[in-house]
C-alpha cells in the first residue's frame, strides 16, 4: 500500500501547495455551510443518494461530518494520518453501498463550489490560478484515497468468486472421476454378462444348432471386443484423456450386427430387416464423419 509521501509525490504535491491550501483556511470556513448546503441539495434530487438521508437526524450528522471534511481540505496536514482518515470514508461509502459513481459524480460538486469560490474571491487571474491548482490536487488525492476502498472490495469479491469457482470446478471433477469410475465397474459388469452370452451361445452349437450359434457366438465376440474397447477408453479417461466418441458408436454398430444377424435366423419380416439395415448404414455413415472430423482436427 502506498503511504501519504508516495501519493503526494505523483500528484505533484508540494509544501507549497499545503501553504496555499493553510492560506485558505479562514475563506473555506466562511464558506463551508454553503457549501455543505449546496452538496447535500445536489444529493437530495438523486433518489439513490437521497434514500440514504431520509432521516433528518443522519442527516444533520452527516452534514457536521461533511462540513469537517471539507475543512480539513485545508488544514495544512496531509500525512499518514488524514489518508487513514479518508480511507475511512470511502470503507463507510463501501460499507452502506454507495456506488462509486455518486462519489465521484458528489467530488465534483465540491470541486464547481470551489472554483466558483475561488473565482468570487481572486480577481487576479495569476494568484486564483495557484490557489486553484493547489485545491484540484488535493481534491484529486481525496478521490483517489476514497476510491481505492472501491478497489479493494472489488479485489475482494474477485478472490472470494474465484476461491467459489474453483472448489466448484474440483468437486465436479471429483464428481465427474466418480461417474467414470462407476461406468468402468458397470462395464466390467456388462462384459461378463457378454462373456456368459458367449458361452451360452457355446452351447447352442454343441445342442446341434450349428447355424445359430455360430452367428450368436460372432456377434458376442464382436460385442465383446467393443466391450474391451470402451472399458480401455474409460481407464484413459480417468488417467486424464479424451473420451472417443467413435468408440461409443462402434459399441451401437456391432450391436446392431449382431441383431441383423439373429433377425436373419428368426426369418424377421423384410421391413424389420430394411429397418435395421437403414439404421446400420446412418450409423455408418455417422461413424465415418465424426472419424473425419476428428482427423481434421488432428491436423
């Protein structure tokens, strides 16, 4: 954080110009229930800076604070202490919510009362201009003070989203590593129902149901060796790989081989039959475009 010499010293701000701000003390005085007026006139025809003085007791508090304020703009001292003093009006400003615009958009009331003070009370063009100087710097250094309350909230809100976000994004993936660990027991599951298929099929040959059988016991193995392939890709993708949506579809081809094979042992009627050989053509024809794109996107 920046102390008080560190920010006077970008604002240029000299003792010089402490001195000229000191010379303008009684002047300020004169002229700080006007100005505390004039302010507060400002606020009151803004609904969302006037819902906040609805109460005339807050509001003769604030105007005492505010007069106090916009003296000590001219004391002559600006050191760590009136910065910790103005960054406890900008924590009050975060604190009730006032939204940085008003601030600002407020700065420059006080900034058009001075000026017209200034104005009013130099004829002499060369000596207002010093003195007008001197107040938009230190008019510069309080806004800045006051904004950087702003600042750090928001810094705050963005670790604290941050912070949310990624305990969200490694519970999701936790979650996700799960789901992937179930789908691999689940397969490994399904594969021995395939295996107990394949031998079940095993039996129909040596029953003398040669034809059958052996159509049966193919299409097992082909679904097996799917089987086989998927599971491999599953453990690839809880050690961190991709999944491969072509293996998902070849899992959908040979099933559906396999079915066109039993539908032909059944006799099936001719429109079951066209049925799912459409089908494994669309499929087919699935499978060759994603295998397409994915070399595509390789290269």
């Amino acid at each position: 954080m920046l102390t008080m010499q560190e920010i006077r010293t970008h604002y240029y701000f000299t003792e010089t110009d402490a001195e000229l701000l000191k010379e303008l003390f009684p002047l300020a005085q004169e002229n700080s229930q006007a100005m505390v007026e004039d302010f507060y006139s400002y606020l009151l025809k803004i609904p969302e800076t006037a819902a906040f003085l609805r109460d005339p007791k807050d509001l003769a508090r604030l105007k005492k604070t505010h007069s106090e304020w916009f003296l000590s703009l001219f004391s002559g001292r600006y050191d760590n202490e009136y910065m910790l003093t103005l960054q406890a009006i900008g924590q009050a400003h975060v604190r009730i919510k006032v939204s940085a615009h008003y601030v600002n958009a407020a700065m420059n009331v006080v900034r058009r009362f001075l000026i017209e003070m200034l104005q009013a009370s130099f004829p002499d063009i060369a000596v207002r201009r010093k003195y007008r100087i001197a107040v938009e710097k230190i008019l510069d250094i309080n806004l800045d003070i006051m904004s950087t309350s702003y600042q750090e909230e928001e810094l705050r809100k963005v670790f604290v989203s941050h912070k949310l976000e990624s305990k969200l994004i490694h519970a999701a993936e936790r979650f996700t590593y799960g789901l992937n660990l179930i789908l691999v027991i689940a397969l490994t599951g399904v594969s021995l129902s395939v295996v107990t298929l394949f031998f079940w099929d095993l039996v129909h040959i040596f029953q003398g149901n040669f034809e059958k059988g052996i159509l049966s016991a193919l299409g097992s193995l082909l679904i097996l060796w799917m089987m086989i392939e998927l599971m491999d890709n599953e453990i690839k993708t809880l050690k961190g790989g991709k999944f491969n949506i072509l293996i998902f579809i070849g899992v959908i081809i040979v099933a559906l081989i396999r079915e066109i094979l039993i539908s032909t042992l059944r006799h099936d009627a001719l429109e079951t039959q066209a049925f799912l050989a459409g089908t494994l053509l669309i499929l087919g024809i699935v499978y060759y475009l994603v295998a397409k794109s994915q070399n595509f996107t390789a290269h």
